[in-house]
C-alpha cells in the first residue's frame, strides 16, 4: 500500500462515509452461494440501488466479478460501477449528486 494507492478498505471506507453523508446507506453484499458480485448495495433517497465493486487503483476485476457485472448491467438493468480508487469514488460522487463526472457505468469490455 502506498499514499497514492490505499487498500480496497480504505477505498471502501471513503464511500460508505460519503453515502452515509448523503443521506443514504452503502450495504455490504455478500453471497456465499454466488460468488462474484459487487461489493456494496449503494442506496440513496429518491433513487434505485446502485451496485458498485470497490477496487485499490492497481486492482484487477476478476473475470468472475466481470461477468456478474455484466449480468446485473445487462441482462438484468440494474446500474453498477466499478470504482478504482480514489478518483473514481470522488467521481462517483460527483455523478451521484448530479454534477458533471467523466465516470460511466459499467459496460464490459
């Protein structure tokens, strides 16, 4: 871990501090029996779930996480992102609160 490269925690411990601000909750999602999804539940006033997978900067999606991304993206509708640290979650705080973000939802490759 370096200043510039924290842990998936911390990374994870930024955003549920920033969606608890607003008002909201960042619910862990674990599944014992289905193995890949999204780390937390983003759930807002007003709005639907958001399904994001937190990574450190360097992190990689494994390809199991990917496919179940692309399974609640595509084939089921559902908004997901996958946040590299950081950045990205600043990003995605940016786009939750309606302000300008160069941050898309998760598409694939």
């Amino acid at each position: 871990m370096t200043p510039n490269d924290p842990l998936e925690a911390k990374v994870e411990a930024r955003l549920c501090y920033a969606i608890k601000v607003r008002g909201g909750r960042a619910y862990k999602f674990t599944s014992p029996a289905h193995r890949g999804v999204p780390d937390r539940i983003v759930v807002l006033p007003g709005r639907p779930p958001i399904f994001v997978e937190l990574k450190r900067l360097s992190g990689k999606l494994a390809p199991l996480q990917e496919q179940e991304c692309l399974q609640l993206r595509k084939a089921l509708g559902q908004e997901v992102f996958v946040l590299y640290g950081y950045p990205d979650v600043d990003e995605f705080l940016n786009y939750i609160d309606g302000r300008p973000s160069s941050l898309k939802p998760f598409g694939g490759r």
